[in-house]
C-alpha cells in the first residue's frame, strides 16, 4: 500500500484510478498524516428479489384515492 500527499494525489488523480481499479490500495496523506485511502469498489450487494414484503404488507384499496380538502390544501385553496 503507497502513500501519497494531497498535492500529488491531485495531480495524478486518473493514474492513481489506473491503480485502484487494477487492484491496488492507496492512502493520501496530508502532512505525512494519513487522512484518507483509495480502494477498489466493491458490489457485493445481492440483486434485489421483488416481493419479499408480500403478505407482510397491506394496502388500503383507497390507497391512490386523493381526498378533495387534502388537494385543496396542497393548491393553497383551502384558506380556513
């Protein structure tokens, strides 16, 4: 794992990407003092499998159902 300072950090930035990218660790330091690191992104995130609230959940059938007064007090109609 390198160390790098700020100033060269910035100025190498899409070669220090190259590296990352490749597998390589990097920490920026300022001062000598280490205040960040650079490391790979990983997605270990699952994909999504749709449904698994079902039969947890229940919705209102009025649920899309606007009632009147609440649509007039969001169109400022409703001054009471």
């Amino acid at each position: 794992m390198e160390t790098v300072n700020i100033h060269d950090a910035k100025t190498h930035l899409s070669r220090l990407l190259a590296r990352v990218e490749a597998g390589e660790e990097i920490v920026i330091a300022r001062a000598g003092r280490p205040v960040a690191r650079l490391v790979p992104l990983r997605d270990d995130r699952a994909p999504r499998t749709p449904g698994g609230w079902e039969g947890h959940v229940w919705i209102a059938p009025d649920f899309d159902e606007l009632p009147a007064e609440l649509a007039a007090a969001f169109t400022g109609e409703d001054d009471a």
